[in-house]
C-alpha cells in the first residue's frame, strides 16, 4: 500500500527545523466562487468538472509566492458529498484534488490535503460511531496520498475528538505529515471553538493525538490570529500554522467584502513570524495577493 518513500515526508519539517518561514497559500472557496462555482455548488466536484480551474488556483498560488498549497478537497467526506449527491466519488474526488495541485508543483514545493469537518457529532451528540468517522477520515486522506499529495492539513476543527480521529486515520493509514488546526471565537471570557476548547488546550491535545503541526485556521482576522498564536506558542514546542482570513466579512451593495488588504495583513504577518509561526497563510477573503505580499514582507520574493 505505502509504495512512496517515507523518507519524503519530512521535507516540509526539515525545512521548518532548519529555520525557514514557509508561505501557505489563501482561500479555496473564495477563488472557486471567483471562477464559475454557484452559490451552493460542490466545489469538490470542480475537481471532476472544472480540472482548468483547480489546476489554475495552485498555479496562481504558487506563483505568488506559496511553499505549499492546500487541495480543493475541504468537504471532500462521505458525509460532506452525500449532500450533493456524490458519497460514491469521494475517492475520485480527493485523489484528483491531490494530483491537479500536484501537477503544478516544483521540486521545492509542496501540497497538502485540506481535510475540512464533517459536519456530524459523534455519539452521544450525534449518531455518528467513532468507526464510522474513522472510516471516512480514512477514505478522504488516503486517497489525497494516492493522488500525491504530500502532508494534510486537517482544519476548521471545533471538536477534539474530530480532530483526533482525523489525525488518526492519517497516522495509521498513510506516510503523510500530519498538520491540524482549530477554529476559535473570541468571547467575553477569551477564546474558545464552538466545543469548548481554549488555544491551549487544542494545542497541547492535538500534539497527543500524534499531529506533526498544530495551529488555527478561519473564523478571525489577523489581530486576533496573533493573540491566539501567541497562547498555542506558549502550550507546544510543536511547528505552528496560522491560516488567517482577510478579517471579518462585512456587506457591501450585497456582495460579501473582507476588509483587510493585502498591505495591512502582511505588516502583520510579520509578527505572526516573530510570535514563531512556521508556516503562514490566509483563509476566507485572502487570494494570490495576499500572499504576494506576504511574500514580498518576509523576503521571499
């Protein structure tokens, strides 16, 4: 089954060990949306369908400057695709995710397999088993191997016990380096995911279930995705990602607008490095210009 190298797995650490910054890229759904996906349309299925376009977003992004690049694999579950009626092509579509970003990736350069919630509770909650998530964690992720992807980033997590079984499924059943990352909201007490979970919690308990990188991804913009690295730095000794959005999405003449430019994230950004964020990238409302200046701040271009 694992007939790859699993010497190859370690680039991306042994980059990050030997001090490097590396640049993630930006949103998925924001370009997909940007280029022909319907309001409520499978952007999954765009693998399948649109491959121009997939191939044409990690492209873009690793032009302007990304060290690695996520796939359009987000909703890519059983449970996700079941909703628009492919449960049976969830194999196809990751594997095709992995192999369209691969396609435009240089040596030095890597993808990772976006690995989103499933949107189910596990039991007692829900009526979803442990095996039964297990199972479909393990389809995603490896498939998302066998189209060649090189690491996952299991992110978007609000429940541990989700996020465990992702880290899992990836530990047991592929070579892959594992990263994953939560999502927290700030309250009047601080920050917490919707499940409960502090910055220092998910750090220290995504490190025990086996994750190589921990971090935080969506849900803020990037004042509070420093604030919120600075308490994950102080909980592992672990490498960080911080996937932060272009701030929080406001209206304007019905369109949805994320406020913050290219310019006022990548001053920014900056600190994320001095806090010793490892690898940096944008989630909602960022796109390749974000991360040209990105880029451009910390030297790399």
């Amino acid at each position: 089954m694992h007939n790859e190298n699993p010497s190859r797995k370690n680039d991306v650490l042994c980059r990050i060990k030997s001090g490097e910054t590396l640049i993630s890229d930006g949103a998925t759904g924001t370009f997909l949306q940007q280029n022909g996906l319907e309001p409520g349309g499978d952007p999954e299925e765009f693998n399948a369908t649109r491959p121009d376009v997939v191939k044409r977003m990690a492209s873009e992004y690793f032009l302007s400057g990304s060290d690695l690049v996520l796939t359009n694999s987000f909703g890519g579950t059983v449970y996700r695709q079941s909703h628009y009626g492919f449960g049976d092509r969830v194999a196809e579509f990751n594997k095709l995710a992995a192999e369209h970003a691969k396609s435009q990736a240089t040596k030095d350069k890597f993808v990772f397999g976006s690995v989103g919630p499933t949107g189910e509770f596990l039991q007692p909650l829900g009526n979803v088993s442990d095996e039964e998530m297990y199972d479909a964690f393990k389809i995603q992720v490896t498939a998302l191997e066998a189209g060649g992807a090189d690491g996952v980033v299991i992110e978007t997590m609000t429940a541990m016990e989700e996020a465990s079984l992702a880290i899992q499924a990836a530990k047991e059943n592929t070579h892959l380096t594992v990263a994953a990352t939560m999502t927290f909201d700030k309250g009047p007490r601080g920050y917490f995911t919707m499940m409960g979970i502090t910055p220092e919690q998910a750090a220290s308990g995504l490190a025990e279930s086996g994750a190589d990188i921990v971090g935080t991804n969506c849900g803020n913009g990037i004042d509070n995705m420093i604030e919120i690295a600075e308490r994950m730095r102080s909980a592992t000794a672990l490498p960080l990602l911080v996937h932060s959005n272009a701030g929080i999405p406001g209206m304007e003449k019905g369109e949805i607008i994320y406020p913050e430019s290219p310019e006022f994230m990548a001053e920014r950004f900056l600190q994320l490095k001095e806090v010793g964020v490892n690898i940096i990238g944008g989630c909602c409302g960022t796109g390749p210009a974000h991360i040209e200046a990105l880029a451009k701040a910390l030297g790399k271009r």
